[in-house]
C-alpha cells in the first residue's frame, strides 16, 4: 500500500500567506487559520475547512502538477459506482493547482486493516465491487492518460515490448548495478522465455486501479483479478 512507500516524496512546504490567498480565491470568505492539514497527498496537501455548504477538502497541488483536471474526469467517469469525493472548483494561479473536492468522512483502507487485524467479509465485498467497475472502464489500446482522458504515451504489454522496457530501465539507472550481471542476465532470459506466455495471458486494455488516485497518472492496463489494492 502507499503509506508503506520508502522513499516517497515529501510535499514542498506552502507559505502560509500563499496558502492563504489559494484558499480565499477558491472558497471566498474564507478563514485561513480554519484549514486543518489532512493526512495523505503524496507530493500535495490535504486541508480540511467547513463551510456554509458543508466540510470541503481544499487540495493545494505541487508545483506543476496539472492532474487535477485528469483526476475530475475520472471521478465524474465512474461516479455512480465508485465513491470517491466530487470536486467543486478547479483554480489555477501561475504554476500553482489548487481544487475544493467534497470531504467524506470514512477510515482508509490500511487503518481499517491495521485496526481490525483482517478484513470482513462487507468490506471485502465493497473493495471486489470497487474494482469491478474501474476495470469495467476499457479503452482501445494500453497508455497513459491526459487530462480528457485520451491514450497520450502509449503501451507495449507484448511479451517483446515488456522485455524491451525493462532492459531501457536497466540500462538507465542504477538498478543493473544493484542486481549484478548473473542476475541482470538471468532477468532478461527468463523474460526472453517467457514472452509467449505474456502474449498469450494479454487481454483488453481497461483502468487500471493501482494508479486510481490522486499524484500519479492514471494508466489503461491488464485487469488485475483479487488483487484488493485500494490504499
């Protein structure tokens, strides 16, 4: 799960008067000394504020992160069967994102776990049920998204075409190096092997749950089957 992630990026710290301004433009009237830091965000903060129309999640996005729009788009997508929170407004101030989402009280699925110790059967229920309808969503080919949710960088899922991109991988950073050459090798063969196999289990390009959320483009893949990954 991603609160498990080592090496995840830390959001850059907001000046509190830029933070402030971000709030009024999107919630006019605002008491900035209102906000109270959400947990989560990755590379963005999370607020929470109430308002006369009810609690709001104001999301402030790193700099240069456009995804807010791509993220929207998803949400009104799959709205009716996936609940996840509805945006209200989108700003954009310079090279700054900042959005009002609905705030929805609830227990994320990793503290659900860590608190319980096991999964009952209605929780494991609504997950099945959740990823059933990202993987219901299908596309005519493998990629990554934009914000219109159009196929941009486009995917090679043949057996030739994984093998290809780990090897690009290998050749462009440390990862070869930290394998070793017996096991860089004997990745690469069984990947040579093993690509009738690959091409034989490739099926329909559908979203892909892995990357439904906020800080990383959403990819079209394989569908995963019982794989509950919804933290």
């Amino acid at each position: 799960m991603k609160h498990r992630w080592i090496g995840k990026v830390e959001p850059e710290a907001i000046p509190a008067d830029e933070l402030a301004a971000l709030a009024r433009l999107v919630i006019p009237g605002i008491d900035p000394k209102q906000l109270r830091p959400l947990t989560g965000g990755f590379r963005n903060w999370n607020y929470r504020v109430d308002t006369p129309h009810g609690s709001r999640v104001l999301r402030v996005y790193a700099r240069g992160d456009r995804s807010a729009w791509k993220e929207q788009r998803l949400a009104d997508l799959l709205g009716p069967e996936v609940m996840t929170p509805k945006y209200v407004e989108i700003a954009e101030v310079a090279d700054r994102v900042v959005a009002v989402r609905e705030f929805v009280e609830g227990t994320v699925l990793h503290e659900l776990v860590s608190t319980d110790g096991a999964i009952g059967a209605d929780v494991a229920h609504v997950m099945g049920r959740t990823l059933a309808a990202i993987h219901r969503i299908e596309f005519d080919e493998f990629g990554e998204l934009d914000s219109d949710l159009n196929i941009t960088e486009h995917y090679d899922l043949s057996g030739a075409g994984i093998r290809h991109y780990v090897q690009r991988m290998l050749e462009a950073g440390l990862t070869a190096e930290r394998l070793g050459p017996a096991l860089t090798d004997e990745l690469l063969r069984t990947l040579e092997q093993s690509g009738d196999l690959l091409d034989a289990w490739r099926q329909r390009p559908v979203l892909a749950h892995s990357d439904f959320g906020s800080g990383k483009p959403p990819i079209v893949a394989r569908p995963q089957e019982a794989t509950p990954l919804l933290g």
